[in-house]
C-alpha cells in the first residue's frame, strides 16, 4: 500500500511564507494527478492547487497570485510555496495523489498564519 508523507506545516505571521512537501513512496505508479487540499476548523475540505503528468495546473481562485505547486518526478514528491499568507489560509492541509488505479491522501499538515 503507498503513502504520502507530508512536511512543511507550522505557524506563521500574516504576509509570511511556508513550503509544504508531500513526498509518495516509491510503490505508487502511474500518477496522474498531484495536488492540494484544506479543511478549516468547521469547514468542509476545499481544493486548493494541482498539477497533473500532462503539466496542467490548476489553482482555487482563492490563493491564485500566492500559492505555487511544482513537482520532482525523480523523488515522486510535489511542493506547494505559500507566500502572502493570510489569517483564512489556517487549516489542515492534505496532498492528494491520483494514479490509474489508487486516489492517495497524506495525514495531513497543520498551517497555522497568526501574529
């Protein structure tokens, strides 16, 4: 079974950056798609950013201008550079990987932007 294992996750000042990593273990193939997600205390998970095998990337018009997603192919691993943050950035984050057979999802990592 593959795993996701996320990094990157902490607190931060408004206006302040973070780089979440989310790395796949090397028994996922055949990925498609990687990408972002987020949940809020009290909210519903939202997508937020994602990349697919073809180079399409797509972004939540919420964190368009502020947000970046890139990949490493040779480490199976996707990034998302957090730059600008917001006090309404603050949630759990979660990757999401998805092959042609599997839809991976890391445990999760806390960003939390507060002065």
């Amino acid at each position: 079974q593959g795993q996701l294992a996320e990094s990157g996750g902490g607190l931060v000042q408004p206006g302040g950056s973070l780089r979440l990593s989310c790395a796949a273990s090397a028994n996922i193939f055949n990925i498609y798609r990687m990408g972002w997600y987020r949940q809020a205390p009290g909210k519903q998970r939202e997508f937020v950013a994602q990349l697919t095998n073809s180079g399409t990337i797509n972004y939540a018009d919420s964190v368009k201008g502020r947000f970046t997603i890139s990949s490493d192919s040779a480490k199976n691993t996707v990034y998302l550079e957090m730059s600008s943050l917001k006090p309404e950035d603050t949630a759990v984050y979660y990757c999401n990987v998805l092959t042609i057979t599997n839809n991976y999802w890391g445990q999760g990592t806390q960003v939390t932007v507060s002065s």
